[in-house]
C-alpha cells in the first residue's frame, strides 16, 4: 500500500492471475507454505498478502474476499500467529516458524529476565505485569490493557509504540478483534484488537522450543529462507524488514561441525570461539567470572557444560521446563560474554590483576606530572571514600576486581561496564559515574559520563546501526 499524490494506492493482481488468493483458507495455505508474511507492500516485492490478492477487495467489509475481515479470522483460528511483526508492521507468522521469531527476537530471554537484567523498558514491564504469572491466560482488550497498565492522558505516553515494540519481540500477539461491551454487557463501536501471549495461544513448550538454539541461529534461518523464496533480496532489505543483522546473514556454504569438547573448553569456546586452548590462569579467569553472576546461572552452567546434562535433564531436576532452563544457559552465555567478564578470561586470573595493576599506576604517574598529588593518591584508595560512593558499593565492585578509585577511573573509560557488575544497575551506575566526575577523577571525556547524557547515547546507537 502506498500513497500517491495523497491518495492511497492498493497493489493488487487481477484476479485471474495464477498467484491470486481469493479465500481466507487459501490465504492461510499460502502463510504456511511461505511461512511468514507481511500484509502490505514493503522493501521486498511480491513479499505480502497485499499483492497476492485483488486491490479492489481491501475493505469492502466482505469477509468472503476481503483480506482485511481475513485477519480476524486467521487471528481467531489459532493456527497462524497474528500481529505488527515486521518492522511495525502488521503481517503473519505461521505456526512452524513461531518459536524461530520468538527465540531470535526475544534474544532467548524470557520476559521477566529481560526485565532482570534491565533491557525492558518500565512500560514494558506496566503492560506485560498484565500477562504475569497467574495471568498468563489472560485475553485483554487493547483500551483494557491501556487503562489497566496506567497509559492515557494523565498517565503514561506511547501506548501505540510500546504494544508494538512487544509485538515485535513476540512476547505479545493479537489473539482476535472484538468490539468492546459496555457495563451490562451489550457490544459497541469498532471492533478493536484482543492480545494475548503467543505461550497462551499455542503452548508455552511450543513457542520457547527453539530457546535450546542460540537466538542468532534462529535469525539465521529466518534470513535464509526469505533468501531462498526471493533470492534477488538484498541484505539491507532482509534488515529492514526481520531486523536481521548483518553479521547474521547465513553464509550459504555449510560449515563442518567441531569434535565435542569437555568442560571447561566447551564453555569458553561458547563463549569466546576463537580460545580453544586456554591456559590455567584463563581457566581460573573463567572461574573468577561465573562467580560473578546470579546463583541460578552459575546452576545451570555447571549442570549443562561441566555436568553434560541436557536442558531437559536439568529442567526434571530443577522444576522448569527445557527451554526455560535453555534460555537461562543462554542468558549466562551472554554475561559472560560482556567486556568486564570476558576480559578476565581472555587476559587470565593474574594477567588480568596485574593489568589493572599497570594501567592504575599509568594513572598515578599522570597525576603526577599534571601536578595534582591528592588525585594520583586516591588512584589506590577504596571508592568509598568519594561523596556518594558507598561501603555497599565499593563491597560490590571488589567483587569483580575494581579494588580501587584507580581501576574503577579505567572500567569508566568504556560505555559497557554499567548493568555488568551485580547490584550496581543504570541508576547507581550514574551516581557512581558522577561521584568520580565531582572529584576530579574522570572528565566529561570518559564514555561512562557521556554516557549519561540521552542524547549522545542515542546518537551513538542510531550511528552504530546506521553503520
């Protein structure tokens, strides 16, 4: 659908055109053999329900030809998952591709761990608390859920951008349109959509089954198959449209698989692919860094990669489900993954002390000949004794290695250090990135601190996508 000298322009077929889908029940063929599709025109041509079906049939408001009254009853059938997944945009997905989509976008976290680890919003968590355990049945009309989860004019704003982001991340889908019922149960005005969970819809198993994968190996099928059903796709279009990165665009050649490795290479190879022959001192890294994370993750760690016990086998032992304990492994895969974990491992237990070792005499020598003692002095000196810093707070960043004003100046030097080290999150994050401002220690040139400037950081996003 496109607008053309402000009118809207529907890019149909005739309709007796080989590639014309008339019914509903062709339609629903046609998503299940393709396996996921748009439902209007987008970067990808021939990719959408729109130019499969007759342009004049769009809102005639007959449900026997109108691929508009169609997405009610493919959304009610239960059989084809209904909602703004491409881009913000409305399309299909069908039940064999559902726990690809769900996997890849969810990144293989389930919704309260993504709340956990702060990469959900607090609007977000408003609507999905709605879903929560104990309501994970429910059906809620969207003014419902905009009332309920606190959004409208005295409340919380972008209630149309965060249903759709959630969307987007599977974690929600429309389960049918209804018109809404008045106080003695009399129905009025527009049909209007009813989301659910996709879990609710076609089993909680079912749609985390691919959680055992890792998330970019789904998006790498989903990539390739819309390359095999439209290979002159371009990359940038495929982007566009899934949200596939570029570094997850299958290479078309296959790729032979690696002899099994024993614990502990098996873990830091799937974590860092290239240290397959790790000394003692990474291994002892490695141990350093999986105590850093949650208790559950450590568990899980060491009953899949040192234990060889399969997420079903772990999920019987611990009261979850398979892909519930798959995602978790996955999540812990990612922690350690990030740059103040990971570096202990690459560097090693030792080479990783007697780094920061270095790096804070570095700093002392350069107060020093700047002439200003007092800062070269608290270079060794516990956090702490800066305003703001506490002793819980110094306590927690001892436990990852940052002993000292010194080594805590170099971690703010990078933008990834915040949400890295347990109990220290965005907010206390902050407060201790102005606590070295105010002292002196750091400058506004440090990316920590430009860090808590919004502006920079989303520019600073948009140019790493853009790039």
């Amino acid at each position: 659908m496109g607008n053309e000298g402000g009118s809207w322009i529907m890019y149909g077929v005739e309709p007796d055109d080989p590639e014309c889908i008339h019914t509903v029940d062709e339609a629903i063929e046609y998503i299940n053999r393709i396996g996921f599709l748009p439902l209007f025109k987008n970067v990808i041509p021939g990719f959408s329900l729109e130019e499969h079906t007759v342009a004049e049939h769009w809102w005639s408001e007959n449900p026997a030809v109108d691929p508009w009254e169609w997405r009610t009853i493919i959304a009610e059938g239960g059989k084809v998952a209904y909602g703004k997944f491409f881009g913000g945009k409305a399309g299909y997905i069908s039940k064999k591709w559902l726990p690809f989509f769900a996997n890849y976008r969810r990144d293989g976290y389930d919704f309260d761990a993504l709340w956990d680890d702060e990469k959900a919003s607090r609007r977000q968590k408003k609507i999905m608390d709605l879903f929560a355990e104990g309501y994970e049945d429910a059906e809620l009309y969207s003014n419902e859920i905009k009332k309920r989860a606190g959004f409208g004019a005295e409340g919380e704003k972008g209630f149309e951008g965060t249903i759709a982001d959630l969307q987007h991340m599977l974690y929600l889908c429309v389960k049918a349109f209804r018109q809404k019922r008045n106080k003695i149960g009399q129905e009025y005005g527009w049909a209007v959509a009813v989301y659910a969970t996709p879990e609710h819809i076609f089993g909680y198993d079912y749609v985390r089954s691919a959680y055992c994968e890792e998330p970019l190996e789904s998006g790498q099928k989903i990539a390739r198959h819309i390359m095999d059903i439209y290979p002159d796709a371009s990359i940038d279009q495929i982007i566009k449209l899934i949200g596939v990165p570029v570094g997850v665009v299958p290479q078309r050649k296959k790729v032979k698989k690696e002899k099994k490795v024993t614990y502990p290479q098996n873990l830091i190879v799937e974590i860092k692919s290239d240290l397959k022959n790790p000394t003692e001192d990474q291994i002892l890294g490695l141990e350093f860094a999986i105590e850093q994370l949650k208790e559950l993750d450590q568990e899980i760690i060491s009953l899949h990669y040192e234990k060889g016990l399969t997420y079903k086998e772990i999920g019987e032992l611990t009261g979850r489900s398979g892909a519930r304990c798959g995602s978790l492994a996955r999540r812990a895969v990612l922690s350690l993954r990030k740059a103040n974990r990971i570096a202990w491992i690459v560097d090693g237990y030792k080479g990783r002390l007697s780094k920061i070792n270095n790096q804070v005499e570095e700093a002392r020598q350069q107060f020093i000949a700047e002439g200003k003692p007092e800062l070269a002095a608290l270079m060794l000196q516990s956090p702490d004794v800066l305003n703001g810093i506490t002793a819980r707070h110094a306590s927690l960043l001892m436990n990852v290695g940052i002993v000292n004003i010194g080594a805590l100046r170099e971690v703010m030097k990078t933008d990834l250090w915040v949400g890295e080290i347990p109990g220290i999150a965005e907010t206390i994050g902050k407060k201790l990135v102005y606590a070295m401002y105010n002292a002196g220690v750091i400058d506004d040139t440090f990316e920590a601190y430009k860090e808590t400037n919004r502006e920079y950081y989303l520019a600073k996003i948009r140019k790493e996508y853009e790039g």
